[in-house]
C-alpha cells in the first residue's frame, strides 16, 4: 500500500513538471545579424511551444535592447534579463523548458507601460495579474499564468506591445488600451 502511494506521489511530481524541449529556434538562429533576426522570427512562427531560451531571446529583440555581449548566448541574455528585472536571480530558468505565459506577460506589462486594474496597481506586474490584465486586454485570451505558449501566440502579444509603445511615443492614447 506505502508503494502505491509512493508511487502516486512521483507519477504526480512528474506530472506537475514543465516540458522540455529538444531544441532552440534561438539556438540555431540566434545570432546577431539582422538576417539571423528574420530567420529567428520565421522559426518561432512555426513553433509549437516557446522554450524560455527563445521566449527570453524574442523579449530582447522586441524591446530594441540587447543583453550586453558579442553573442546573443543564453547566459549573457538570462543575466541581462536578471538586471533589467524581467526574472528574479533566484528563479532557475533552464533554456529548453517551456516558457510560462505569466513570465512574458509580466516582461510585456512592465515594458509597455501596462499598469493594470486595482490589484496590479498595489502589487504590481506579478505574473498572475500580468496574464488577468492581458486577458481583459484581450492579447492572451483564456490563457492561465502556468501555461506554455506557442511562437505565433508570443509573436502576437509582442506585435500589439510594440504597437502600443509606438502610439505612445507617437502621442499616441496614454490610458490603458
């Protein structure tokens, strides 16, 4: 009986785990060279699932900012992540896991200038708040803050976010869209 239930336990464990994923789009298309940036995005397009590697990777290029450093390396890119508080130190990303909605829509709020109802406002851009306003919004519609995301998911959010800071910078409407 004590086996059965330990047994339960680890299939459950398992179960609760992410996804990891055999490769990269970042991995083979992650360079520096603007027609390695077309072919990123081409890549993630087709992309069933985001891994974090690609997720972080496509969160830089969208925002017009790169991690400092020569290559476009995961490392160089999880540490720049780290000082521009996109992710806290002490969350372990692995680069082929699958990328949680409440981490890019926590970086696509705080980068857009998406500040939320009531309890955002008060907390600020936590992930699960960041995935409620983005839902309202309707940029990530019936999504949940654990769930994985696919390339034209990410593409999409990332396209309305850079539409968003364009309108401002344009003078654009300054309320919540």
């Amino acid at each position: 009986m004590a086996s059965r239930a330990l047994l339960c336990c680890a299939l459950l464990a398992a179960a609760c785990g992410r996804t990891t994923l055999q490769s990269s789009v970042a991995d083979t298309h992650g360079g520096t060279k603007p027609t390695e940036e077309m072919d990123f995005w081409d890549g993630l397009a087709t992309a069933p699932s985001v891994s974090n590697r690609d997720a972080i990777h496509a969160l830089w290029l969208s925002f017009g900012q790169r991690a400092k450093g020569e290559r476009a390396d995961w490392e160089t890119e999880l540490k720049g992540a780290e000082q521009r508080g996109w992710i806290r130190a002490d969350e372990p990303l692995r680069p082929n896991e699958t990328a949680r909605v409440g981490m890019i829509a926590r970086v696509v709020c705080m980068e857009a200038d998406i500040r939320g109802g009531a309890t955002m406002r008060v907390f600020g851009p936590v992930e699960r708040y960041a995935v409620k306003e983005l839902n309202h919004m309707t940029w990530l519609p019936d999504m949940t803050a654990a769930q994985s995301i696919s390339g034209a998911q990410l593409i999409a959010v990332l396209s309305k976010a850079e539409d968003r800071r364009r309108g401002r910078e344009d003078g654009g409407p300054k309320e919540d869209m």
